[in-house]
C-alpha cells in the first residue's frame, strides 16, 4: 500500500490534508441507494485506506440514505485525530431512489442533524451546498438563501466550514460575500474540462478544489490515447487520469472512491506517480479534443 504521508499536503479548512483522499459513494447499494451487496468489504476498505494514508473522507447521509455514513462511523470511529470527514447537502433521496433537491432552511438543518446523529460527531468539519441545478452541472441562479441557513447553522458551532458543489464562478462570489468558503466540488477530469477557468480561479484564492467523478463517474473514462499513455508508463489509465489531476493544479484534492481493496491501492499508488513532460502534453490535448459535451 502506497504510503500518501510522503506527498504533497493542501488546507482543508483548519486542517491539512494529504492530496488523495476517499470518497464512499461506492459503498452504498447500486445506483448510492440501499446498503451495499457486501458490509463486511465496505469496512475493510475503509479501513485499509485510512490506514494507507488517507485522511480525508467526503460523503453524504443522502447516501443510501444514511447508508455510507453508517459505514464511517462502524469503520473509524473513534476517529483519528488527522481524519477530516466532509459531508454534503442539498438534496434527499425518494422512495424510488430519486434525487430531490432539499434546501430550504429546515431541510438543510435536518440534514446536519442525520449527518451528526450517523457519523456520531458533536460538529461537521466541512460541509458542502450541493446546488441541485443540472444534474452533473451547474446552473445559474442566487444561492444566498440556502448558503444562509447553514451559515447559520455554523454559527450555532454544529459546523466549522463551508463548501460548494456544483457552482459557478458567479455563485462563488455570491458565497464568499456570506461565508468562507474553503472548498469547491464540481464535475471535473481529464476528459471533462469545462471548469477550467473556475479552477484557476479557485487556485489564485488558495481554495481547494474536490473534482467529483474525476474518474468519469458513473461513464468511466474511456480514452484510446489514455490508455496508450499509461501502457508506456507500465500503469493503469485511471492512475495516469488521477496523477494528471494532482499536476493540474497544486490545489486539487482528489476523492476517487471504489468497493474493491484492489482498486483502493491502485488509486493511492498514483498520488507517486510522476508523468513525463510529454505524457502531460498528450494527456492535456485529450480534453481539448473532447470539447464541451
């Protein structure tokens, strides 16, 4: 198991954290709803990749629901001390598995409720505003209200920072004018990016950014050219598609999230990865083929 105290460090919030990090989407049922086919691997792999370094865990009670914040709190609790776990809201989940959006203020206070009472914590470290716009992007319009309520709910000290997810640049700005802001998840990778110019943005500020699906999510990355590009290098495309992101920018916090023990170490292992200048030249001239979707 690759050991992630030997890379690069980034603030999240009061902490640092190390570069790669976990997400447990993956840990719930198929489709992130119900529990998962094997309880029993969710914890190892959870445990495996603290104790490989990890110390920075995002998920969301919307999970399941409740499903993967159950599972954190069976696995690691009582937590490390370096542990940073980031959590979300913004939506709740239907009976037939579907994503409503959940932002008003008695919703979202709800929502660090479930998230307090599940992970068995007194405060949420971070938690991110999921803006329930498009589904896998994001959409104009005032985020103030929603931002506002859990602003409030910060100052109550059931959370220490604020995040976004899905967000403009504009929506942002809009944030930073009623909270800090230390981190920022949108749609993000070696294919998808439309969010170029927000995560140059985001690194002149000094604020994270936690691309989510920097795999491709639920359309894994496919790329003829990836693929010969890590055969070169005797590695796998996702770990080049992971190692791309970490040389993007000096900010980006990568949450790549697996079942599979397997494919946990493969994903720690590119946090050592080093591409050669020509690689990255190959692998940035793959987005910009891509295009827009």
């Amino acid at each position: 198991m690759t050991d992630l105290t030997a890379t690069a460090t980034f603030p999240l919030g009061r902490r640092r954290v190390n570069r790669l990090g976990y997400g447990v989407m993956q840990l719930a049922g198929p489709g992130v709803f119900g529990p998962p086919r094997d309880r029993k691997a969710a914890l190892a792999v959870l445990r495996q990749a603290v104790a490989g370094g990890v110390n920075h865990i995002d998920t969301s009670d919307y999970y399941g629901p409740h499903v993967t914040n159950q599972i954190i709190r069976e696995a690691l609790h009582p937590y490390p001390d370096d542990l940073v776990i980031v959590t979300k809201l913004g939506a709740r989940r239907g009976e037939d598995a579907s994503w409503i959006p959940a932002m008003t203020p008695a919703e979202l206070t709800r929502g660090v409720h479930d998230n307090l009472r599940n992970l068995g914590l007194d405060v949420l470290e971070v938690v991110n505003l999921r803006i329930m716009g498009e589904i896998h992007g994001p959409s104009e319009g005032s985020i103030e209200a929603p931002l506002t309520a859990l602003a409030e709910l910060q100052r109550q000290g059931l959370i220490r920072y604020l995040g976004l997810s899905n967000v403009t640049s504009t929506q942002l700005k809009q944030g930073r004018s009623i909270a800090q802001i230390v981190c920022v998840q949108n749609n993000y990778n070696l294919v998808h990016r439309e969010d170029d110019a927000l995560l140059d943005e985001l690194t002149d500020l000094g604020i994270a950014f936690v691309p989510f699906f920097p795999l491709g999510g639920f359309s894994p990355l496919q790329s003829g050219e990836l693929s010969e590009i890590a055969a070169s290098l005797g590695t796998t495309p996702m770990q080049v598609a992971l190692a791309w992101l970490l040389n993007r920018a000096p900010n980006i916090l990568l949450i790549p999230g697996t079942s599979s023990l397997r494919h946990l170490e493969e994903n720690l292992a590119a946090a050592q990865l080093v591409l050669p200048e020509e690689a990255l030249t190959r692998l940035n001239g793959i987005g910009k083929a891509a295009g827009p979707d």
